[in-house]
C-alpha cells in the first residue's frame, strides 16, 4: 500500500545525500515496511540492522562513538564487509540512547553508503536536537483518509477532494466519499486492518485484526515498560477509553486509580506517551500566540494511536454499529479521535492543543497559522452552532475559526467549514 512518506523520502534521496533519514512514529503503523518498500525501488539493496536483535552492536555504540570502530563493530556483526550504494536501515534505535548521535558521525565517516534509521517512539529521541543539522526526519502515523482511499481505487475521489473549493463536486462522488469514509471509521488506519479490509471486505476480519494489534500492544508494553512504571503504565493504557468518553475529555487521574495522585502518575504517563501507542494534546490556558506559553503542563487529554483500536478496545464489534450513524459512535469520540489524526498529517496545521473555559466551554483543537491562533470544533451533525468557539472567539479576538462538520465545505464571516472527509487537505 503507498503510504504518503514514499514522497518524502523520494525528495530525501534526491536532496538529503549529507543527511541521514529518520522515520519514527507510532508502533505497528508501517515504519519498517515503508523503509525496506522504499530502498527495494531506490537502492541497489539493503541492510535491515534491527537493534534489539543486534543486542551486542546495539550496547557496543552506547558507549564507542569513533566512527572506524562503528564500523568494524557492525562488518563483523553482520559478517558483510561492502556496503556502497546500499541503504543501511537501522530499526528499533530508541532501544539505544546514543544511537542518533553516533550513526549520524558514522554517516560521515561512510559516505560509500546511505543509512536510514526507524524508532518506534513518540517525540524527539535522545541526540535528536543536538544533530538536528545532519538529519531528516519523517513521522509515521496510522494511514489517514487519503492513504485509505488510495489502498483501495479511491485516487480519483482523492483528486474531487482536491478541487472541490474550484469545483463542484457531483452529488453521486460526494456520495461514494461518504460512503468510504464510513468504512474507515470502522477499520482505522492501521494498516493490517486497512489490508485485510480491501483484501476480504469482511468487516468481522477486521475486528480480529485489531484485536490481535491491541494485544501485541499490551504485550509490546509489558515487554520495554521498566518495572517501577510498568503496573500504572498498563492501568492508564487501559483508561483511555473511559477518559474519551467522559464529559470532559481532560486526563483525570481518578479514572486510572480513585486513590491516585498526579505526582505518582506523572512518569508513568510520560513514558506511556514515549512508546508511540498513544497520543497526548495540552490545554492552553489563553488563546493567544505563541501558544507555547500558554500550554498548562498539568492538564492534558490522552487519545488513543487509532480511532479503529479505540473503538474495539472500548468494546464495539462492527456488528454492533448502526451504519446510518457511524459517525456518531461513542458519541462522537471516534470522531474526534478520528480528526486529530488528519490534522496531524495536515501541514498548514500547527502543533494542536485544546481550550476549556472556567464554565463549560470545551474547544476540541485549537492550533497556530500564519500568525494567528486557530478554534476547532469537531461535529458530526450538519449546521450545528459552536458554542464553545463562540465563547473562544468573544475572549480572545481572533478572525477565523474551523469547523469540522458534515456540511460541503464553505468559507463565511471567518469561519471555515471543512467536510470531515478533507481534514487532511485544506
């Protein structure tokens, strides 16, 4: 399945020659495969160095960092002595704090090659920012409704997408892309379920599919959590559903443990959101820029990787949805979670946080673009009033506001209203 990323590293091989390519991202989404599918089409081979089964190489370069002893390390670990003109692909780098920093000498020192590195990890790696001159890096998440209309025969309808603010789009497309996206409420965009959704169109096959994620990724947890976090890890995993599906979406510790304190939990939700199996967004405290200095550290909403394994981790089979509202299930939180994903594979959108009044208001996004702070309220009923970005706007000023919704898209009196099927291009 072609995943948008191909796109970037194609511009990486071309452009990115004194650079090393680092994908990371959330666990199972396709990171390896994107990697090794991208060096069979532009390399003459590949080497795929897995670090957690290269255990002795992965220990050696925590500690040397001279790059001729790298590399008669890694010759002799791998008993192959001519890398030129191969992509070296490096997975599972987060298991190793100093990798970043000392492949990336390394990628100097062996200029005859390319090498490409994948951590499952959410964030910035250790080294990261120190050798951010010397890397390009590429996050991979779950494949959003573009990817999935594309695995499919959905490019066409992608391109109506496209040019629906020029042109018109007949009702009979409109149509086909509701159509589709409904399906993809149901599957995710994970892409095993993705595949095996095309591959079968049996939505039950589905619903195994997920399931066997959600338990690779318990078992993922339970394997790398050190054990002083390891009991509240899983106990936070295992509330997210009821914290999305409460009335107010913020984190609250009482639904992990009603005895729990935020002092005892803080680590454990911090490296939660390091693994890459879950997302995490901040409340500002005003909307205005720059909304980095307005993010409240303390208060926070915690989603899940894929709106699909949230929907059967909160326990609904396919069989159990009424299809006229798919949309709506769990009351709209697939939606949510749902939207937060397109907006992060939207490049005109900035990093997302959320607002909360001290009264009811709840605005779901709110972001930063071309210096202006941006409301977003996410709804699955046509023409219904924001309120709460009403309330935003009145308080803090600003000109524009989106609104997420299942009318056509239309631009008036600053607000933006985008068809939940084009979140990803607007």
């Amino acid at each position: 399945m072609f995943r948008n990323i191909m796109n970037e590293l194609a511009t990486w091989y071309e452009t990115g020659k004194d650079k090393i390519a680092l994908i990371r991202g959330g666990k199972s989404v396709g990171k390896t495969w994107a990697a090794v599918d991208f060096a069979t089409g532009f390399f003459d081979a590949y080497i795929l160095i897995d670090m957690k089964e290269y255990s002795d190489f992965s220990a050696y370069i925590s500690k040397e960092r001279k790059p001729d002893k790298i590399h008669a390390k890694l010759t002799t670990s791998l008993d192959k002595y001519n890398f030129a003109g191969k992509l070296l692909i490096f997975d599972n780098v987060q298991v190793c704090p100093m990798a970043v920093k000392n492949l990336s000498e390394y990628a100097k020192f062996r200029t005859e090659c390319r090498i490409c590195m994948i951590a499952t990890y959410n964030g910035k790696l250790p080294g990261e920012e120190e050798c951010k001159e010397d890397i390009s890096v590429y996050e991979l998440m779950p494949m959003n409704f573009e990817e999935f209309l594309k695995a499919g025969k959905g490019r066409k309808l992608c391109k109506y997408i496209e040019n629906q603010r020029l042109v018109s789009m007949p009702e009979e497309v409109r149509s086909s892309i509701w159509t589709m996206l409904k399906a993809f409420f149901i599957t995710g965009g994970m892409p095993e379920a993705v595949n095996e959704y095309y591959k079968t169109e049996d939505l039950s096959g589905v619903d195994e599919v997920l399931h066997t994620i959600l338990d690779r990724f318990t078992k993922y947890l339970i394997e790398i959590t050190p054990k002083k976090y390891l009991t509240k890890v899983l106990a936070i995993w295992n509330s997210i559903p009821v914290q999305l599906t409460k009335e107010n979406k913020k984190f609250m510790y009482g639904y992990v443990d009603s005895k729990a304190r935020a002092r005892e939990y803080e680590a454990s939700v911090n490296y939660l959101v390091s693994t890459g199996v879950v997302r995490q967004i901040y409340r500002i405290k005003k909307g205005v820029l720059p909304l980095e200095n307005e993010k409240d550290d303390k208060s926070f909403e915690l989603y899940h990787l894929d709106h699909g394994l949230l929907r059967v981790m909160a326990g609904i089979s396919y069989a159990d949805i009424d299809m006229d509202n798919v949309l709506d299930m769990m009351d709209g939180v697939i939606a949510e979670q749902y939207a937060l994903a397109e907006f992060c594979t939207n490049k005109n959108v900035g990093e997302l946080y959320f607002w909360i009044s001290s009264a009811t208001a709840k605005v779901d996004f709110v972001y930063e673009a071309d210096g202006e702070v941006i409301p977003v309220d996410v709804q699955t009923s046509p023409r219904t009033k924001a309120q709460s970005v009403k309330v935003f706007k009145q308080r803090f000023h600003n000109k524009t506001s989106v609104r997420i919704s299942t009318d056509d898209m239309f631009v008036k009196s600053g607000l933006v209203n985008v068809p939940l099927y084009a979140i990803w291009y607007f």
